[in-house]
C-alpha cells in the first residue's frame, strides 16, 4: 500500500466516485475483496493507495474497468480530463 504524502492533494485514484454511481457502500467494497473497511476509507480519501492488483480485484468486484479506477492525470486541484 502507498501512503500519499500529506502536502499534496493529488487524485490518485477515482474508487469512491464509482462507489458513489454504483450505490456500493464501502464496507461492502472492504468485504468483497476482502480488506479491512479503513483501508478502503484511505484509498477513498487519496491518502493511500491500494496495491496494483488489489486496484483489479476492485475492478472485478465494481465490475469496472481498472482504467475507470485510476484518473488519466492527476493534478494538484484535481483531476484533469
């Protein structure tokens, strides 16, 4: 797991939007691949991250695309498109 750096406000990655569209609760993300429920919380806040293949068992489990996970660049102020 990566730990973000607490002086920057980067998106790294896009996991609590398409939890948001899909209606999915985080502890029901955390059970599904089968984490605990603060770590999803962190990678929702951008202040980790999960490992490359935990961030394709999301994908299976939000059955998404991994590239739908992880935003094209991420920027000081967000992300751009």
């Amino acid at each position: 797991m990566y730990i973000c750096p607490k002086d920057t406000m980067k998106i790294y990655n896009r996991i609590q939007e398409v939890l948001k569209g899909k209606k999915i609760s985080k502890a029901a993300l955390a059970r599904g691949v089968n984490v605990n429920k603060s770590n999803v919380g962190r990678w929702c806040k951008n202040t980790s991250q999960p490992s490359l293949a935990t961030i394709f068992d999301i994908a299976d489990f939000l059955e998404v695309s991994a590239h739908e996970l992880i935003p094209p660049k991420a920027t000081e102020k967000g992300i751009e498109m």
